[in-house]
C-alpha cells in the first residue's frame, strides 16, 4: 500500500494538491467555457481537499487560496449572488491572487507562513517575500486583465517557483542549524 509517509506517497500527494487548479486549466483545454471551467476546478478541490486532510496531508497554503479562489468563483456562477458575480467579473485573474493574499495574510497572521513543509519565523519572514510577489501578481493582473496566460500564469509560475526555492532555502538552513 502507498504510505503518505513515503517519498512516492508524498509526491502523488502533492500532485493530487494540484489536481483542482488542472482540473481548471484542463476543462478549457476541451473547450468548456469558464463558468463550467470554474465549476470543474471547484468541484475537485471539494473532493481533494478533504481526501487530503483525511490523509493527514498539510496543505500549501497558496493551493488552499487557490481551492477558496475556484470555490468562490464557482458559487458566484451557480448561485445568483449578483454583488460577488460582479466583483468577480471586474477582478478577472486578479481574483486568483487576492485570494492568495487573503488567506496568505491569514497563514502570517496564525503564524504558520506560507511553507507546508518548515515552519518557524524564518518561514514566516520569508512568507512576506511570497505576500509582496502576490501583490506584484495582483496589479500585474489587473494591468493584463483578460489574456490568461499573461494576466494569471506568467505570476503564479513565478510565485510557485519561488515559494519551492525559498522552501528549499529554508529547509536547507534547518538541516544545517
């Protein structure tokens, strides 16, 4: 049986923690609109999330705002909740990362960081190095609000990419204290 204390097991953890931001990527790659794109990547996340937590699996906080992003988008979309559709709809890609400086505000707040994997206050210093490229990705959303692939993946591979170095560094600096 695959233990998820295991190195594969940890590793098909964390692709699974991604399944709900593909399932969104994905759904328009078949050609589903995005209110249906929004509702697939939202319906996965409330399948995988808690899956995950019954694991005893500790989420990425920045694939938790992403999961609240898609459920929030999604519930705009199929419950008429005109105010949020609205805001929703000015905001765009921007969206996806004020729920990220949301719930990363949260993660900081609580004291936990922005790292699944190492804890401490350096992981909480280096959370605001993540928070201010979370800030970079929101104006630079707005600023190409409309084309996806600049508005909202060209940051959010920047922001992943350095949430996994700045990971590395820190766990790197704890095996060597």
């Amino acid at each position: 049986m695959l233990s998820p204390d295991s190195r594969v097991g940890r590793t098909v953890l964390g692709f699974a923690e991604f399944l709900p931001l593909l399932a969104f990527v994905y759904a328009g790659r078949f050609e589903a609109d995005y209110p249906e794109r929004f509702v697939w990547g939202a319906g996965t996340a409330l399948v995988v999330v808690p899956a995950l937590l019954l694991l005893g699996r500790r989420l990425n906080p920045l694939l938790v705002a992403v999961a609240i992003w898609l459920c929030f988008e999604a519930f705009a979309i199929l419950l008429p909740i005109t105010l949020l559709g609205e805001a929703l709809g000015v905001l765009q890609e921007a969206g996806f990362f004020l729920a990220i400086l949301a719930v990363g505000a949260g993660y900081v707040l609580a004291g936990r960081g922005l790292f699944a994997v190492v804890d401490g206050a350096r992981a909480r210093r280096a959370s605001f190095v993540l928070l201010a490229l979370a800030g970079g990705g929101l104006v630079w959303a707005l600023v190409f609000r409309g084309n996806e692939a600049v508005a909202a993946v060209l940051p959010a591979t920047v922001l992943f990419v350095a949430q996994m170095m700045l990971a590395a560094r820190l766990r790197d600096r704890a095996d060597a204290s």
